[in-house]
C-alpha cells in the first residue's frame, strides 16, 4: 500500500460498522475487500501506474452509499466522534488525485443520492442531488428540451458532485461560463453535521456566500447533498466552423477580439501546430498551422450573429476549415482513453491545465513547453487553449515522455514541477478546472499566499478533527 | 446619541491618538467633533430623522485617512490590540446604516484611497483602489474608451469600496452583472491585519474563493484595500426603447422570454402602473399600463439583434411608446433626493429591494405591496422591476407615509417587518443589492439559516475580538 496509516483495530472496526449500519441499513454498508479495493484510487495516473506495478494506492475502511442528506449528516456526526476520515466520492474521474482515501476511513460514495427532484422551465434550473452521472442528468434534461451547458471531456465518467468540489469547466464554457458560474443555491452537510441550505433565488445581497465555500473544497469542508442549478433551452440551432491561423497569436488575438464584441460560441478551442497536426492531420490547409474549432448555439439569430462576428474576424488572419474539423472533435471529444492506453506501454502522459489572463497568455505558453521540454526523457509537449474569457485563456497541456535513470514517478514529478514553476512565474493559475487534489497540493499555498492560511483556519473551525478528505489540498 | 456606549478614557484616547498618528501622520488623524459628526451617519432614512430630531446617531472616537495597504494593516493591528471597533467608509451613501458608527471607534475614510493603478486595454480589466468615487472611475475609464458597466444610482455619491461591500447592482447590471460578478481579484486586510491578495487570472480551481468572502461582509470581515474588475469596451452604439403593457405579468413575460433567448439588454426597467403613472405620466399611450424601458449597448450588430427580439417579443401583448419614457429616464437616472426632500416635511419615505425567481415573482409582488399596504398610514406602496435574470428578477419597492399614532420610527419599522415577513414567505431574498446594515440585521438569520451560524463561526475565527464593524448584520 502506498499510503500507509494506522490501521483501525478490530474492535472499533465492528463498533463503527454497527453505527454505520444502524444509519444506513446493512445493504449500504460494506467492508468488503473487493468493495475497499474498487475505491482506492481515482484517475490519476500516478495511482494507475502504481496498480500496474501491483501497489494499491490506499483502502478505506467502509463504503457507504447514503441515500439522504439526513444519512449523510449521521455519517458526519459519528465520523467526527470517532475522528474517522471522510472521502466524498463521484465516479472517481479526478485526475490529481482528490479522491483517494489516503488516511483510510469512510468513503462515501454519493451515487444512490442522484436524484432530479425538479426541472422548473419557468426558471430554468434544475434541482438535483450530486450523485447523478453527467450523461444521466443531460439526457434528462435534453428529453425535456434543457441542457446543463456543462459538457466536460468526462461526461459519461464523471458526477455532479465531483464537477462542484472541483469548480470543473464543460467544453461549451466560454458560452455557458463553469459550474460555479451555474450555481443558484445548495444544500450541504458540514464536518460537524450541521446542515446548510441556500436560498434559491437569482442573485442577493445578504452577507458573504457561505455555501460556496464548498464549490472548489474538494471535499475538505463537507458533502454537497442538492444543488439547484442554471440550465438553458436546448439549442435550437448549432453552427460548426474552423480556421487555420499560421501563428499561434493570431488564432488568439482573433478570439480575443470575438468576445470583446460581446459575443461568445459555445466552444472555442484553438491547438498549437503540434497538436493541429495530431488531430487535424486529414485537413491538408490547416499543415504546419493552428486549427481553430468553433460550436455556436442557441437561438437561431444569435447564431447567425456569432457566425457572421467570427468570420470577420478569423478570415482576417486566418482560413476557413469548413465544418470538417469540428466534426472530427465532436466524434473523439468524449475519449478519455489516452491515459490507460499509455501508461501501461510505461510512457509517461498526462494534462495539466492552468489559466492565465491575455497579456500573459504567449509568455506562459512558451514558457510551460519550454519548462516541460527541458525535462530529460520528454518526447513531446504540447497545448490547446480551450476555455476563453474577455479577460484570458485556459491553457491545457499535454506532455509524454520515457523516464530516463529515473523512476516513473520521480519523472511524472520532474515534469510537473517544471510546469508548475513555470506557471506561477508566468502569472498564470496553476488550475483552471481539474483542482488540487493530491499532486498540486504542495503548489497550492503558493498560488494563495496568505489566503491559504485564512483557508486553513477556515477550515480549522468547521472541521476540527480534520475528518473531512485529509490529507487533500495541503490541509 | 441614539447608540449609547462606553467612552474611551481621557489615557486611552491620547494614547491610540498618538499610535494612530505615528501610523497615518498627524494630518490624516482626526478627533474634532465636526470630523466626528461628518461620520456619524450614512444615507439611512432612520438617522437622517434622527438629525431632524436633534438626534445624532452615533460619533466615533477617530477619523483616519489611510493612503496605503500598509497604513490599513498597521491601524487593524492596532484596533485588534486595544479591542477598538473598526469602521470603514466610502461615502455613505448607504442605506441600511451599514456605515454608522454604532460602538464608536475608528472610522477608517478609505477616500484617499482611490488611485486607478491600471487600465488593462487586453485583459479588460481595471485596477483601483477602493475609495475611488464611482463617478470619477466611469469618467476615466470613458475617456479610455472603456466603461465599468456598473452604474448604480448612486454613481456620484458612492464609492468603490461600498459596491463591493455590499454586493452592488448598477442600472445596467441585466447585461454587466452585479459588482460581484465583476471581481477579478482583490486585496484585503483581514481583522489582524492579515494582507490578503488573489491572484488576477481569469478563472482558477484552486481551492474555495476564500477573497470573495469580502465581498458582501460590509466591512465585518476586513477592508478591501485594492481590486481588479472586469471593463468592457465603451459601447459603439446605444439604443432606446420603450414598451407599455397592460398588466405587470405580461411585461413580467416578455422580459423572461427576451433573456430565454440568450438576449441581454443592459437596463430593464418594468414599473408597475403605480410608478409608470407617476413617472410618465407624460406618455399618454401608457395610461394605466405597466412602462417598460430598455436601454441596448455594445457592438452595433448585438445591438441592432437585441432590438429585433425585443420588439418581436415585446410588441406581442405590449405597445411601443419610443424613445421618450427613457430619454426621461436617463436625464433622472441619478436623482436621490426622495429622501432628503419628504423626510423634513415628516412623511416617512423608503425603498426596499428584493429578489425573488420568476415563478416566485408575481406572488412576491402582490403579497409584500399587500403587507406594506396594510400597515396603518401608509398612503402608498409601489415597485419597479430593474434587474433581470434568466431564473428570476429583482422587484425595487418604494412605501411613503405618515404616522398614525406611532413614532415615526415605529411606524418605519413596522412597514419594513411586514416587508420583510412577506418578502420571506413568498420565497425572496430580503435583499437583492443595497445589503444589511443595521436595519436588515434582524432578518439574515432568517435569510441564511444554518448558514449564519457559519458565519458567526467564520467572523470568530478572523476577527476574535470584533472590532470589524461591529452591531451590523447580526454580528
């Protein structure tokens, strides 16, 4: 075991069980080592390698599947009184690492608690426990004529839950904006089992927003048990575009611009030559350039509008793909296989996204595949920018490479140290929606400065036993 | 003085006195009386009765200027040693008596500082300290081409530092947003003198938004000392528009169905036939209608969309009556003399705003116009609809009238209670953007629940003495 930690002696063990049961009924419980093996890890890579090499990453020592927030509340309140470790877990998507049960305890597995209780047209939300799949809850709203507009690469492998603890980012956010972004009102339980509920109403000036203290906590500061979110009519239109810029700064600069007109396609995703040549190889004009792919949607004339601003916009620098392009990454943008296809061939790979306003945009990039290169053994770095705002970009890299004369992991490490440090001297954010988990952990107090210590205080209060995901975002 | 407390010693006062002039030098040190009565009071109707009266609502013991982050660290770390009481000011303009000075102490006038650092023409971004008058920040972004897009009514007399106090709207928040959804980054001096700074990037997932604490704490969580905010491009076009509607609802439905479509004029303005009679009373075609005025900005081809929906849509149950009712608008627009012009002649006069979502709305309408009308002497109740959402809507109230054997103060109360209840049990939020003060404080542990007492466990931990603003929103 990686993480190794004290274990629980037998005795407590049947202590905290008959409690768990007595909440949950016997069904709900589990301490089957089959059950303890499936939630050992999530899907970072590091934990993957290690079940290639025969190591388990860590095991829990109950599984629970509660089925209310009251459950949820009683599960807190015995797991503060035994100082138990709590692990909120979705579908084990995260890629840092978030939800392995590193200290043991309780995990808690949130996907009996999926429910849709309402899809109110006359407001556009959706109020829904955090459990549910992604896919599940679209279709769902699809069916009635409503989309999340929160359409991540992990869609069919990923829940609501995970999506709030991570502030996560869907494809379609540079129209849509991110979860957070979403967010109306939720109810929660905290450490100590107390249970929070936000008023549903649009906006208000009622204090500080204390419920989204959870949005981003990863789970360290309690489980979100209901959300009511933002949906939008499902989009009666939907337009496919790509161009080819030469020069990276110019498929920027011509983004930059769209949105500084006020207009905002759903999904905008510009790739550096490296990765335009990767994906986009069938497409003869974009050779040695950067594709641009554009979905513009909703209402069929702001479509028309969105369509007409870009075109302007990108053929002053740029040439027109057609729809082609846009199609290809509507048929692929799902696949999350790239990791467990290389890993076990031992290369090294994995993604790493940060954000950084425009100014700084060029400099980071160069920056990062400079850094990410000059590590021994990286056979490729690369990028595309595929979240965008008025006011900067998401960045998301892609490095692979063989460890030389050194381990795996002390190679994953180098690689990321090198694009950490190299962020943060380039003023960018070290996540822009993955989070922290384990492997950022140690690069978060220096993304917060003194904040992280207000953080830590924070959750000193609410979480005094440190019950709540130890061992996670350097807390 | 209406809020008794405890005075300082003659030891005491000489002694702060001279630690607070070796902080800020002798010239931004005050404790003359007519200092001390200028920050005495804020715009809250209840305390300019009081000066009627003959009353003054409450003096502090100091009135400081600070003009850097460092003077604000040192004069927290000083109030927290010696357990004085901490008042920030921008320019009173509010009017909940957040403002008002209610345990004495230092008053800390953030007006020197309010230096613009940086108008980011690529990030659309400004960076300015928060003592800047609102007015003086639109002009000089204008006259860069730029514009906040938050212009709140009390543009000249407000500040900065008091939008993000109390979470902001300004009159063309349907397209901009509210003040907090304009936040980039912030520095902040936390109670001890801690000095927060979060990173300016465009979006992150690094943890829970621990600044955005700050912003709606009205000042009893620390002092914003420097902020950088979202612009947009001063817009290429402007266009007026207005519509009449025979009853609230059908206005009420247009506005849903212009925004349901992804269309987002940025000021919506639906007064009820109340309000439209009294102020458009010129426009003939709206006589016993329900006026709703649009003002479109932006790019000229957004802005020509914006006006074919909305006269599609708006013309369906409404009638258009041009350019004048808003041309009437925009010449009134910053008017606050209500206030200041009935109190004196002892009608009791105040607004109310609150947000509710849309299958709330109309509900929340009637009942609290009912609640306010009930109450005996009030002579009328009337409200306007000004900022919109996709899910709900904020409804401004206006009461006024006189006495009947109560107090004045008894009276005012009493018609702000039965607000308040029916506000609450229609589903609202008590406030939508002027915040809590002293005059809301009673009903945000209504508002919030459980989440008040987080709040308290928060304020606790940051300030353990509370000398951040204390008396104000129940802390």
């Amino acid at each position: 075991m990686v993480y190794k930690r004290e274990e629980l002696s037998d005795e407590k063990e049947k202590e905290v069980l008959s409690k768990l049961q007595d909440i949950l009924g016997k069904k709900n419980v589990s301490i089957k080592e089959i059950d303890k093996l499936s939630y050992s890890k999530d899907y970072w890579p590091i934990a993957l390698r290690w079940t290639l090499e025969g190591k388990v990453a860590a095991l829990p020592d109950f599984v629970v599947w509660p089925e209310s927030t009251e459950q949820v509340s009683q599960i807190l309140v015995l797991a503060n009184a035994e100082e138990i470790p709590v692990v909120p877990f979705g579908e084990g998507s995260g890629v840092l690492g978030g939800a392995v049960p590193v200290k043991g305890g309780i995990v808690v597995d949130m996907k009996k608690m999926g429910t849709i209780s309402e899809i109110n047209k006359e407001n556009l939300t959706v109020t829904v426990q955090p459990g549910i799949n992604g896919m599940n809850l679209e279709r769902a709203l699809n069916s009635k004529g409503y989309t999340m507009g929160h359409i991540p690469q992990s869609l069919y492998c990923s829940t609501l839950g995970g999506w709030l603890a991570c502030r996560a980012a869907g494809q379609f956010s540079t129209k849509y904006g991110k979860i957070d972004d979403m967010v109306i009102s939720l109810e929660a339980v905290l450490p100590q089992g107390e249970i929070i509920k936000s008023k549903t109403v649009p906006k208000s000036s009622t204090g500080p927003r204390i419920d989204k203290l959870l949005l981003g906590a990863e789970g360290t500061l309690g489980i979100i048990t209901e959300c009511t979110l933002k949906i939008w009519p499902y989009p009666e239109e939907r337009a496919l575009h790509s161009y080819a810029f030469s020069k990276l700064p110019h498929g920027l600069e011509a983004i930059r611009h769209i949105l500084k007109k006020g207009v905002y396609p759903a999904v905008v995703r510009l790739y550096d030559t490296v990765e335009t040549s990767r994906h986009f190889y069938e497409t003869k004009k974009a050779k040695g350039k950067c594709m641009l792919i554009l979905v513009m949607e909703g209402d069929k004339e702001v479509v028309r509008l969105e369509e007409k601003v870009a075109e302007t916009v990108c053929t002053e620098n740029g040439i027109s793909c057609g729809e082609g392009p846009v199609t290809h990454w509507v048929a692929t943008r799902f696949n999350v296989k790239e990791t467990s296809e290389f890993t076990p061939k031992d290369v090294i790979f994995d993604t790493i996204e940060v954000s950084v306003m425009w100014d700084n945009a060029l400099e980071l990039y160069d920056s990062m595949i400079a850094a990410m290169s000059s590590v021994k053994g990286v056979i490729m770095a690369s990028a595309h920018a595929s979240h965008f705002y008025p006011q900067g970009v998401c960045f998301y890299f892609t490095f692979g490479g063989i460890p030389i004369e050194v381990t795996p992991n002390d190679f994953y490490t180098a690689v990321w140290d090198a694009a950490m440090k190299s962020c943060i001297t380039a003023g960018g954010s070290i996540s822009h929606h993955h989070g922290i988990g384990i492997m950022r952990s140690e690069w978060l107090h220096k993304e917060l400065g003194e904040s992280f210590e207000v953080l830590k205080k924070i959750k000193k209060v609410l979480d005094p036993n440190n019950i709540m995901n130890p061992g996670k975002m350097g807390l």
